[in-house]
C-alpha cells in the first residue's frame, strides 16, 4: 500500500508540474495594444463606423437636385380631315402628316435658377384633292429653332429652397454622425480601460487568494504536527481544516471572475471570439498608480467643448435652424422673373429652316415676371410655428443636457478623488494587517495566542491585500470614466479618428 500510495503521489507531482511547466497559451498585451485591436476589430465601432459614409453618399446625392436633365423626345402625327364642301363644289378630302423631334437640356443652377436649353425641329406633310381639276395638291413645310429659357424667383426660394436645405441638412448630419462615431469610440475605449483593469485585478485577486490557501494549509499542516505531539486540541484542527476549506472556495470564485473578465475582454478586441477562445491575455501594463490633480473647472471646459452627445444637440439645433430659414422664406409670394430667346427658322425642307437658325436671322426674345400670391399661406404659417416650438424644444433639451452633463461630470471628479483617498487606505490597512498577522503567529508559535485569533487575522490580511488592488483597480477606472464625461478620451490617450 506504501507503494502505491507513493506511486500516486509521485503522479499527482508529475501532473502538477507538467501542467505548471505546459500552461494554456497566454497573449501579453499592454492596455494601447488593446486599444488598437478595439479600434480595428470591435463590432460596434465596425458598425458605426458606417453611419459617416452613408451620410456622406446622402450630402453627395442632395448636389444630384443641379445635376441636368437631357431629354430626347419625336412625335408622329396623322390627320384624316374627310371630305368636305369647297365654295359650294365638290367634296375635298384632306390629309395631314407630321413628324416632330425635341432634345435639350434642363435643370436648376445652386441659387435657383431654372433653366432649359432645347432645340426643336419638325416637317409637315399636307395632301388634299381637288375634284374640279382632279388632282392632288401637296404641300411640305419644315420649322426648326433653338430656344434658352431662364426663371429666376426673386422672393420665394431665393435665398433657400428645397434643394439647398437639403444639403444643409445632410453637411450637418455627416458632422452629426462624426460625432456618433467618436461617441462610440470614446465608449468603447473606456470598456476595453476598464475590461483590462478588471482583468489586471482578477489576476492579482487569484494570486492573493492563492497565498491565502498556502497560509491557511501551512497553518492546517503545523496544527496537526501540535496535534500529534500533544500540544494542541484536535478541535483547533478542525478550525484549520474548515479554514482551508473556505480558502478553497474563494480561490475557486477568484479563477471563476478571472475567467469571465478574459472572456469580457476578448470580446471588446475582436470581431472572431472563436479565434480568441483558447489565448489568455496577459496583461504586459500593471496597476502602478500616482496621482493626479484634478479641477473640476477644468472638466467642465472639456466636457462643453468635447462631449460627443453635447455637440450632437447643437448639430440637432442648427439643423432646426435650417428649417426656420426655409420656413420663413416660403412664407413670401411667388415673384419669378422670366425670359425666353429664340433662334427659329421655316422653310419646306429642314435645310432652309436649319439655315435660318445658324445664321440667327429670325431671333425671337420676350421677359416678363409672374407674381402668385397664396390666398392664406396656411399650410407655411404653420410650418413655421411648429418650426419654432421645435426650436424651443431643442434649446432647452440641450440646456439640460450641459446641466446633467455638469452633474455627471463634478460626480466623476468626486468618485476620482475618493478613489485616490481609498488607495491610500487600503495600503495602510494592508500593512497593518500583515504586521498583525506576523506579530500573532510569533505569538501562536510560544503558545500565547489561538488557532481562532490567526485564522481570524489571515482572513483580515487576505481581505486587504484584496481591498488594495481593488482600490487600485477603481482609481484607475475612476480616471477613465471621468475622461469620458469630459469628451477627453481619445486625446488622453493619443488616440486619433479615421472616419472613413
């Protein structure tokens, strides 16, 4: 039995080192490899990152209002007059044929011209017969021209019209989705700083457990040897062993939470978690700290002149503003300078009224203006009025936007310089329980102290060492999500933006 026991245990040493010496394949990453990887990868900002194009095929697809129009057109016409009567003689039936043919071009200038520029030309054929002489008659025309036609209005939708505003609309919805874009990157980076503390403290978090498990089974090993000399309670032991026990449990949630944090954090970094499954990150970075001054003026600055979401709700503002300008302009009457010039020609074939036209010898011209006034005006009176309210609306949105804005952001600082005065303290409770612990278990090892009071003091110390790094961890975070109140992410972090 000695042998196969020895066998064992020689087995279970072998497994052990194996798999120290073989362990599951690690990735060292420091905190801007992350940041890089997030930036390419994630599927959030990938999606994003769409918005800015569409809106920028949208701003070019509203200049497609100016774009001319060429049109072709030609016509065949026929007309069977019958017979009829002529100066009380016989009946004459008459004929008619013509074929007509158009091309041009058509279209809007960007200040709201309307133009066309069309050339016309068109034969007719006419056959009737005479019964008194017995014949028929025929008679062949052609006409041709070149024609230029400007409309200018000069009240309603001069200064803006239809097409204009929208591309307005759409140069401020590429700039708003811009900001969307940066919105989300500013997001994501602050969940891949605080993912990679939490990882950073899940691992130190197993490391502390570990050395509570090795005190608790060194303090559980030394009590038995008591026990078996004669200087110590068996129940003592069982306090050892129950101990241990508990130190087992909490490294088990430790490797637990280490594990859901690897998994938290592979999925901010790529777009293919099957790929990822297998590698641990390590993280190459570590939670030194120093402190850093902060002033709540100053946040406040940053945050009304950087935050993504503040300058989205000026963007929705001056797009109000856009509308206002189209609102009040279509509130004028129509008054539209017209003006027409013509080249024409006639002839019987289209040579003789292609001559004409090229030689310019029978021009034509006319101008004039129209004036239509609406009767009511209903319908852009209360456009414009909605219009208004909307911009009310809109400014006191973004009033309580700065306002939460400053809420959140005076909170952020607060959350920070408590985090800072945590580090602090814990580190202190930390010493101060290791010294404890220290001086106890000299105190144990004269047989002047108890089990219950160093087991006590070694879950005081494992609680320390836990609250140290947690606090650490939380300054470090605390930092980060108070640069994203302040808009100022990507630039603490020399990160740029590629919108394309």
């Amino acid at each position: 039995m000695k042998k196969i026991g020895a066998c064992l245990m020689l087995a279970a040493t072998l497994t052990a080192a194996f798999a120290q010496t073989n362990p599951p394949p690690g990735r060292a990453m420091s905190l801007q490899d992350c940041f890089a990887a997030a930036l390419t990868n994630n599927l959030d900002v990938r999606i994003e990152r769409y918005n800015p194009l569409i809106s920028e095929y949208n701003l070019s697809a509203s200049y497609g209002g100016y774009d001319p129009q060429f049109t072709l057109g030609g016509t065949h016409g026929s007309s069977d007059f019958g017979a009829y009567p002529q100066n009380g003689g016989p009946l004459s039936p008459t004929i008619d044929y013509n074929n007509s043919f158009d091309s041009g071009l058509i279209g809007t200038l960007p200040w709201g011209t309307d133009y066309s520029l069309l050339g016309k030309t068109g034969q007719d054929h006419n056959r009737s017969y005479n019964e008194i002489l017995g014949a028929n008659f025929f008679t062949d025309s052609s006409s041709s021209s070149v024609e230029v036609d400007l409309t200018q209005p000069l009240l309603k939708n001069f200064w803006i019209d239809s097409t204009r505003l929208q591309i307005l609309v759409n140069k401020n919805r590429l700039k708003y989705s811009e900001q969307g874009l940066r919105n989300q990157l500013i997001q994501t980076v602050t969940a891949v700083e605080d993912a990679y503390y939490e990882l950073i403290f899940a691992i130190e978090n197993v490391k502390v457990q570990e050395v509570a498990l090795n005190l608790a089974e060194t303090q559980l090993n030394q009590d038995r040897q008591r026990v078996q000399v004669g200087s110590l309670a068996p129940l003592d032991v069982q306090q050892d062993e129950a101990q241990a026990a508990q130190s087992r449990a909490n490294l088990i949630t430790a490797q637990k939470t280490l594990s859901v944090d690897q998994n938290t954090l592979k999925n901010l970094l790529t777009d293919n978690y099957a790929q990822w499954h297998d590698q641990d990150i390590q993280p190459s970075d570590n939670l030194d700290i120093t402190r850093q001054l902060l002033d709540v003026q100053d946040s406040w600055s940053k945050g009304m002149s950087s935050r993504p979401d503040l300058l989205q709700a000026r963007l929705d503002l001056e797009q109000q503003g856009f509308q206002l300008k189209y609102y009040r302009n279509q509130l004028y009457p129509e008054l539209d300078l017209k003006g027409t010039y013509r080249l024409g020609g006639a002839g019987y074939r289209y040579n003789q009224s292609f001559g004409q036209v090229n030689d310019g010898s029978r021009p034509y011209y006319s101008y004039g203006g129209r004036l239509t006034i609406p009767l009511s005006n209903a319908k852009a009176r209360n456009n414009l009025k909605a219009g208004k309210a909307t911009e009310k609306q809109l400014l006191l949105s973004l009033k309580r936007l700065e306002q939460q804005a400053m809420v959140d952001i005076d909170n952020a600082v607060k959350t920070a310089q408590s985090a800072w005065e945590s580090v602090e303290a814990t580190k202190q409770a930390r010493i101060y329980a290791q010294a404890a612990l220290e001086a106890e278990q000299k105190k144990y090892a004269v047989g002047k102290s108890t089990t219950f009071t160093v087991l006590q003091l070694q879950n005081n110390l494992t609680s320390a060492r836990s609250q140290e790094i947690r606090a650490q961890a939380d300054y470090k975070k605390s930092l980060a999500d108070l640069a994203q109140q302040e808009g100022s992410t990507l630039q603490r972090r020399n990160l740029t933006i590629d919108y394309k």
